[in-house]
C-alpha cells in the first residue's frame, strides 16, 4: 500500500504503508508542527476488546429476622469463599449495596442453565421438644430480648457431666518433649515406690529407682569406698600394734563412726593433691616423649 502526498512547494512524496505506519506518514509531516494529521497517526491501531458478564439474581428479604448478615453470615461466606470459587461470586454479590433486610433466600446462577438457591428456614425449629430451651407461649408477658423469638435455656446444659474431671487445676502446661515427660514419670515411680514424696531426688537416683541418698552417683561411690577402705586400714593397725594377753577376753570391734567434717575434708585435700600430683606427673612424661620425639626426627634428617 502507497500513497501520495504534497510537500509544501507542491512537489509529491511518495511514502509506503508499514505495519507500524499504516497511513504512510513521512518524517516531515509527523515532525512539522504545522501540518495537521487529521486521524492519521503512526503506529498499529488499538484493538479493544470489553467482556461484560451480566447475571439476575433473585433476593427473599425479611426486615425482622434472629439472623444478622453481616456480622453471623458473612464471615462464614468469607472462610468459604477461600477454597471455592461459586462461593466467592455470592460473596461479591451479597456484599452489594442490598436493601435493608436479611434474605431469607438467595437465587444466584452459577452456569448458564444452573442456578443455586439458599434458603434460611425453620431457625428456631426442632423435630423433638427440648426440655433445656423453653419458648414462651404467644401470649405470655416476657421481658423484651432483642429477638423476635425468645427463649431460656437451662444454666445445667453447660455444666459438667458426672464422670468427668478436671485436668491440670485449670493450668495451661507448655508442651514437653517426650524425654522431659519419661524423665518426670522416672522420677515420680521412684518417690511413690520408695515413699518419700517430700524429699528431692537426683537424676541418678530417680534413673536408677533407688532411695534419696542411699546409693550415691557413680563419683561419689567411689569416694565412698576411699573413706571405707582407710577406716579398715586404721582399725587393722590399731588391732596389730594392741597387746593382747592370754586371758584377755576379745573384745568385738565396734562399728566404725562416721568421719567428722574436718576428716572429711582432710582426705578430699588429700585427694585432690593426689589427683594435681597426678596430673602434673602425666604432663611431664608428655613433655619428655615430646622432646624425645623431636630429638629423633632432627636426628634422622
């Protein structure tokens, strides 16, 4: 496609038509701000297109109604309308300006030849006679409530049913691991078995099901036995270096007592010298193998 026009001193232009300038203008003419273009311009021309979908809805109002829409019945279209479309479109639909009431039927199509009707009846209604709710007859004198159908329910319906227990003492409990909850179990058997539910236990002791204090964790065992084996070691030397004569009757040794604080605290100074004597010895020999081992490796280079 080509066209034809005249410059300003009349001398034809001859310009050809593209998909980005359909009407053939030239730069001079686009440019000049003289020139008028009239409904020419340069460019591919908009196409538009506009989808209207229209929809008849039909409404059931009631002016008096125990329902409220928008504070009992919206809210659960919203949490529908999440997960399913049909939902969303009558939730956009009765969030429309309404006239006052609340509708007691709803007609709205989903498909071209499918319409969906909801229908709010028989709200205070029930197949069988309850003897918690009781309904004032027509004509009796009741307090003004509020509700076009008044009615008293029984306090006893939100009791608690016999058989049934409280847990906790109303205390809401962080929720636990399952070790917390076994090492709690542990050490409940173990105050129960031994009977001392008043004393405090340690974790060795409620592990190994034993009494508070009798069986003391590993450590302390074997200080335990330090003390025992130096008592017998005291008693012997005493029994030896004691004269017994012929006639002397024997005497049955007396049991052991119990070390005093500042014996006790003699033999941990004790062994805890021991254990620094130790100690400083292993650090030493450490020391002399790690010089020896250098004096080897300059020796073989």
């Amino acid at each position: 496609m080509a066209q034809q026009h005249s410059s300003h001193n009349g001398v034809p232009v001859q310009q050809a038509a593209s998909p980005t300038n359909p009407t053939a203008i030239s730069p001079d003419e686009y440019f000049d701000p003289n020139f008028r273009l009239e409904s020419r311009n340069i460019g591919r021309p908009i196409e538009m297109s506009s989808k209207v979908q229209r929809f008849k809805a039909t409404l059931w109002l009631s002016e008096e109604h125990p329902l409220s829409l928008g504070d009992q019945v919206t809210p659960i279209i919203d949490l529908m309308a999440i997960s399913n479309a049909h939902f969303a479109k009558l939730r956009d639909f009765i969030t429309l300006r309404l006239p006052p009431g609340f509708p007691v039927k709803i007609e709205i199509p989903l498909f071209h030849v499918l319409n969906a009707r909801i229908t709010f009846s028989n709200l205070c209604g029930c197949d069988e006679p309850l003897s918690s709710v009781w309904v004032p007859a027509p004509g009796s004198a009741v307090p003004a409530s509020g509700s076009p159908f008044p009615c008293e329910v029984d306090p006893s319906v939100f009791e608690v049913p016999e058989g049934y227990s409280v847990l906790g003492a109303e205390r809401s409990e962080p929720l636990r691991d399952e070790d917390d909850d076994l090492l709690q179990f542990a050490i409940q058997q173990s105050l129960l078995e031994a009977g001392t539910e008043a004393e405090q236990v340690t974790v060795w002791e409620a592990l190994t099901n034993t009494r508070p204090g009798t069986h003391p964790p590993p450590r302390a065992m074997a200080y335990e036995e330090q003390l025992q084996l130096e008592r017998a070691l005291q008693e012997s030397l005493q029994m030896s270096t004691e004269p017994r004569g012929p006639g002397s009757p024997h005497r049955t040794p007396l049991a052991p007592t119990p070390p005093s604080f500042e014996e006790q605290l003699r033999l941990a100074l004790e062994l805890s010298s021991r254990e620094q004597e130790e100690r400083e010895r292993r650090g030493q020999q450490e020391e002399e193998d790690l010089q020896r081992i250098l004096r080897l490796s300059l020796t073989e280079h």
